[in-house]
C-alpha cells in the first residue's frame, strides 16, 4: 500500500476515501462452481489512502486506447444500455436497467450459464449454456433471448482480433476449440493439457493468448495461427482472470487461492511479481483510462486498485457480498459486478470506492456483462474490448 502518485498533470483529481486494504492469505476459494460464505456486509473503514478519480480522457496509444466514454461504436448508436447476468445454479437470465437499477427482464436458459459475451462485432451476444451445450442468441436491441445454437461445452467464448474465428473455452475437455463465428462449425482444437482452463486474454498483436488453468495451476501459451501451445507456467493457486497490461508487455493474472494478482511476462513465461489483494482474487478489471485495473476478491467480500504503471496496490474497497465478474460502466464512474455466492449484482462508485446498488437475481450470479461499451470490437468473454 502507499501514497498515489496521482495529481492534475494527470487531468483527474484525486478523490479521498477510507477504506480497508485486506491483503491475501493464500486461502483456497474452491472450484468455479463450489458454493461458500463469504461476509455479505461491509467491514468498517480503519486506514486512510488516495485512490484515483477516473477519468475521460486517454491518448490514442496503448491496448485501451479505444475504449474511453468517447469510442462508441457506430454499430452500437440504436442499442439501449442493458445489464445481462446468467444465473448459473438457477438457469436463468436476469436483465437489468442500469439507469434506473431495475430489473426489466427474467429469462430461462440452458443449463449453466456462465457468461453473456459480446461477438466481435458488437451486434450480438450470446449466453454459454456450460452444461446445455449451447450459445444463446441475445438481441441487444430487445434484450431477449432468442434461439441456441449447439455447440460443446461452452464455459467461456473470445474471438480472435481480427473476428475471423470464434474461440470455445471447452473448460471440461481441456482444450480451446477453435470456430467459425458465423456457422460455429469447427476449425480446429488445441489440447491445453491441464485442468480448468477458463479465461483467456491476447498479445498486444492478437498473435499469441495466455489462458489461466484453474484447477491445476498453470498458464498456458498458445499461438493462434498455428494453434500450437508455446509455452506453460505452474504458478501454482488458481489463476483465473487474466489481462493484457494497457502498454501491452505483460499479462495480469488473478490468482484465487493465492489471494493477490500476479504479473507475468509472456517473453519468459515468468511471475515477474505477486499482489497481494485478497481472498478469492477473481476478476480483472481495467479502468476506462486504463491507468488502474480492478481486481475482485470474492471471498473477502472487497475489490483492489492496483497502479497499472508501477502494478502496486492503491486500495482495498471493502464491499461485501461476494464480487466476482462484470465491467466498467461506459462513462467509467461505476463497476457493475456479480455477487457469486450472494444471487445479487453489487454497483460499486469508482469515485468513491462505496457500493450504491444491491440488486437480487437469481442464484450463481456469474459472468455478469454491462452492454454496450466503447471499443471498436470485443474479444468475447463479458467484454473485453479493444
């Protein structure tokens, strides 16, 4: 922990808040679909930091350079801003109103659903029915399901940076299977060769991806033209989220058991550092600047500010509930997250650092997806645009 370096040459002010930092303790947080108890109230402020306002403003260089209030899509322009939340243990969809907080929609599903992802190019989403073995159509310009599409153990889905092929995240087979967006036929198959591969991000290039394996401990790197692994690490723990740093020379990867974020350099496949943030270290999260990220610790019950200059901790926000997945807010001043083990989204003040919302959902709240945001294309998951 220590003082931000934040000041007006950054163009934001500094917003002073009080809150805990709750480093890891390395506690197992269990299987994806393990249920547990976390803390659902908010443990009161002790210690004082500075943590930093977001801002609007970004230059035009760097992974996220396209993705401030200002870069929304054309192809977006006649979609109503929607909160989609797949209830993985209920079957279930739940959609949202982020203006007025209200929920606008409930919907059955497959069986287990995971995640709500944007395709590439913004015109539709798609729910992955884990267990159904489907993908949901979502039109968003209703919000209402429509028809599925079989396809093998859909846990997770990304789509390569230029949309030609859509990615399968076959967590149960172990293997990444590669397919065509448009008629989901398949193209090809990387075996990962170890348990729980989930979550996944791309080099700055989109030449090679890092995927986290969760239930065994490492991270592997496969290169997307040939399909072919390069490269694995045993970090041990659970790393599940993983994210491309905005300068785009290493990946940030959430480390569940271990409680923290490690940094990894794709050159080396090595941990380059470890920061210790919380218990369940889940999500990750880049601010609309990309100045800070934020990791969700979802058996603390908190979400950590980490420095994405100097990858050092600014502040544990204590928030209750169980804060797993979700996304900034397109005017980057709220993190929508889904509350896990609590069947309810929690709506977190980046300016503050206070959770505002508490919206009950359905049970297994999961891979929530705030849509549409700015980006010129999504590389799947709930949204990680470029």
């Amino acid at each position: 922990m220590r003082k931000t370096r934040w000041s007006a040459a950054t163009g934001c002010a500094a917003a002073l808040v009080l809150m805990t930092a709750c480093a890891g303790d390395g506690e197992s947080a269990g299987a994806e679909t393990t249920s547990a108890s976390p803390t659902t109230t908010a443990s009161s402020t002790t210690a004082a930091t500075t943590a930093p306002a977001p801002t609007t403003e970004a230059p035009r260089t760097g992974i996220y350079a396209y993705t401030t209030p200002a870069d929304m899509s054309p192809a977006v322009a006649d979609i109503p801003a929607r909160v989609y939340v797949p209830n993985s243990d209920a079957n279930t969809l739940t959609v949202i109103d982020p203006a007025t907080k209200e929920i606008i929609g409930r919907y059955n599903t497959g069986r287990m659903p995971h995640h709500v992802v944007p395709s590439w190019d913004l015109s539709t989403l798609w729910i992955n029915n884990t267990q159904g073995n489907s993908l949901t159509r979502i039109d968003p310009r209703t919000g209402e399901p429509g028809e599925s599409v079989p396809v093998e153990d859909p846990y997770n889905l990304y789509y390569t940076l230029d949309g030609s092929q859509a990615i399968v995240v076959a967590e149960r087979f172990q293997r990444l299977d590669f397919r065509d967006p448009n008629t989901w036929e398949l193209i090809g198959s990387v075996n990962i060769g170890h348990s729980g591969p989930n979550h996944l991000d791309f080099s700055p290039d989109g030449s090679y991806l890092l995927i986290g394996c969760e239930f065994s401990g490492w991270i592997v790197k496969v290169d997307v033209a040939s399909r072919q692994v390069v490269g694995e690490m045993n970090v041990g723990g659970e790393p599940i989220d993983i994210r491309l740093s905005p300068d785009g020379t290493r990946f940030y990867a959430a480390n569940q058991s271990r409680g923290g974020v490690m940094v990894i350099d794709p050159d080396t496949m090595t941990e380059t550092k470890f920061i210790p943030t919380g218990r369940g270290t889940h999500g990750i999260y880049p601010s609309r600047d990309g100045k800070v990220i934020y990791a969700t610790n979802r058996l603390s019950g908190s979400v950590s500010v980490i420095d994405t200059e100097t990858d050092e901790l600014y502040v544990t926000w204590n928030t209750g509930s169980s804060p797993d997945m979700g996304g900034v807010s397109p005017d980057g001043n709220e993190l929508w997250l889904s509350g896990r083990y609590n069947s309810e989204v929690i709506v977190i003040d980046t300016r503050t650092g206070e959770v505002t919302h508490r919206i009950k959902t359905g049970a297994g709240a999961h891979g929530l997806s705030f849509f549409p945001q700015p980006g010129r294309f999504s590389l799947g998951h709930t949204g990680n645009y470029r």
